[in-house]
C-alpha cells in the first residue's frame, strides 16, 4: 500500500524557523532546530544506528521535536510511534527536510501511527508500503494499528534493507498472558502473524529486514521459560523468533535476544519493563550482509519511553 507525500503549505511552517528552533510550529510550538551531520560517515564506513522511539500521542510540538532531533543527532534509521495526529504531519514532512531524512509515513489513514525515517546521506529509498493496517482497538480508542516499511538501498554497499515500524496497543498482556477484555486480541495476533511473513518473504528475495516498534510487551517476561514455562505462542518472542527453538534460523533476533538484556527497562516505573524493541533478520551463517554490532538506551527525553539505538555493520555485495 502507499501513499503520496503529505502537501507542505507554505505558511505553516519557514525552513528558517526549523534551523533556528525559535520560529513558532502553527499555533505556537517550538521548531525543531536543525541537527548535525551525526552518523553520516556510516556510508564510508559500512556501519549505521538504528533507532526506536515512542513519542507519545499527548506530546506538545515542541517536546517532539526535541526528542526527535535528540534521537535523529544519534541516528540513521529511526523506526517512529505515535505520530498518528495529522496536524504533526505536516511539521514532521518539514523536519525530515531540513535535516535530510527520508520519511516513510501516511498520514489520515490507517496506517499514519507509525513512521520511518532513513538519513538520505547514507540511504536512498526505492519504495514503501504497509504489512498490515487495522482501526479496531478497542477501549484505547480510535487508534489504528499498522505495520509500516520503507525500502532502502544502503549508497556505499548496493545493500537493500527494509525497515519496518510497528506498534502494538497498550494493556494486551498481563505478566505475559494474553489479556484484552475489549476484542484486541485477535487484530493483536493477526498483526504479530502478519509482520513475521512480511519480515520472512523479504529475506527470501535477499533483503536485508530490520524491525522496530513498542510492543507493549516485555522481553524478559515473554522468552522467560523458567518452571517449564512455554512463551506464548503467539506472542513476539515466539511468533518471531522462537521457531521450535532458540537456535533455528532463519528468524528475526531482537537486540536482547542477540545481546542481553542490559539495565533498566524502556518503560514504566518500578522494574522498568523492556518494551521497545530493534530487531534484525538472521539468516544462516555467512548469509547476512547485515549484523547487529550491540544497544544502548537514550534516556532523558521528554518521552515516557526510552529510546533504543542499535548499532550495525553492513557488508558489501560481491561485485
């Protein structure tokens, strides 16, 4: 599925008040200022950050851009939430402007919740799409659901990768058993199912697949198997990475899968639950081009989320 780009009114927003983030952002948000160069040296170097961030719904414009600018300085890939509202469109249209970035999102449709931006130093984009799109979300609200890709050819390499956002909604799971009293479960199911295939079909035509989102659901809970207990099945860690046994590929690998879990989780107080995920595609051995190189957390920002950056190194086709 796609989507043309949102239209740029010419008094919306100045290109000079996005570089000088003192310009009002329509009704008196804060701009974003115009970030740095960050990773850009990846396109000589082979190796790029990706990024996954939540950026509330309930965000002023000019908390979002901050957080976005301060996640974007560290980036070259950022898998976006929450972008939904189509008044930040048209500012967010903007912002990947000016600071260089291809942005993947379709805003006043079902699959607007979610965005992909992709630094245009580093990547060209080929095409975008949706894996899966669907407005029932019961007592959360009119809140779609959506799985959303671009395509992207890394420019040193010749490498093409797939970056898709996700999200799932909020309050599916209780200790990691299914529980949504309002019908989500099944929309939930369909998108984890759906995603996985999606993930699947585009390593089989020799893509490269990364994956982000807020899941909603916690990592050490759900590969938790302590006490012969079995994660559920059609819950991430097994639907997406499980397959019968840890060790079956190919299959997507989140960060924590990859590299432990470290610290303090992405959300919420006490325990912190791990929520935010990066994943990456594992083919057998020798078969990737891509490989994830270890995270680390953004934390700080407006957003009750904590960001997390991944780190991967991308090799050459051989000519």
């Amino acid at each position: 599925m796609s989507a043309p780009e949102p239209a740029v009114p010419s008094t919306a927003l100045t290109r000079r008040g996005l570089v000088l983030g003192g310009a009002a952002l329509g009704a008196g948000a804060a701009a974003a200022p115009l970030i740095g160069a960050g990773t850009a040296e990846a396109a000589s170097t082979g190796s790029f950050r990706v990024a996954q961030v939540n950026l509330p719904y309930s965000m002023s414009d000019r908390k979002f851009f901050e957080d976005l600018g301060q996640v974007g300085l560290r980036s070259d890939l950022i898998g976006l939430n929450e972008v939904w509202d189509v008044d930040r469109a048209i500012p967010l249209a903007y912002w990947a402007d000016v600071n260089r970035f291809h942005l993947v999102h379709f805003p006043g449709t079902n699959l607007s919740d979610n965005a992909v931006l992709a630094r245009k130093s580093v990547f060209d984009i080929a095409d975008k799409g949706s894996w899966y799109s669907d407005d029932i979300n019961g007592a959360a609200g009119p809140i779609p659901n959506s799985s959303v890709w671009g395509r992207f050819v890394h420019r040193r390499t010749g490498v093409g990768i797939v970056h898709c956002s996700m999200h799932l909604p909020p309050h599916i799971e209780s200790r990691v058993r299914p529980k949504a009293p309002d019908g989500r479960l099944p929309s939930v199911f369909d998108q984890i199912f759906t995603t996985a295939v999606g993930a699947a079909l585009s390593a089989q035509a020799g893509l490269e697949v990364v994956l982000t989102g807020d899941l909603n659901i916690d990592y050490a809970r759900d590969s938790d198997r302590t006490g012969g207990r079995k994660p559920t099945p059609q819950f991430p860690f097994a639907m997406f990475e499980d397959k019968a046994k840890r060790s079956a590929l190919p299959s997507l690998r989140s960060c924590y899968t990859i590299h432990g879990v470290k610290g303090s989780g992405t959300h919420g107080s006490g325990g912190r639950r791990h929520i935010d995920y990066v994943y990456h595609f594992i083919k057998p051995r020798g078969q990737n081009r891509l490989q994830s190189r270890g995270y680390s957390y953004l934390r700080n920002l407006h957003s009750d989320h904590d960001a997390v950056l991944s780190t991967s190194t991308v090799r050459r086709k051989p000519r």
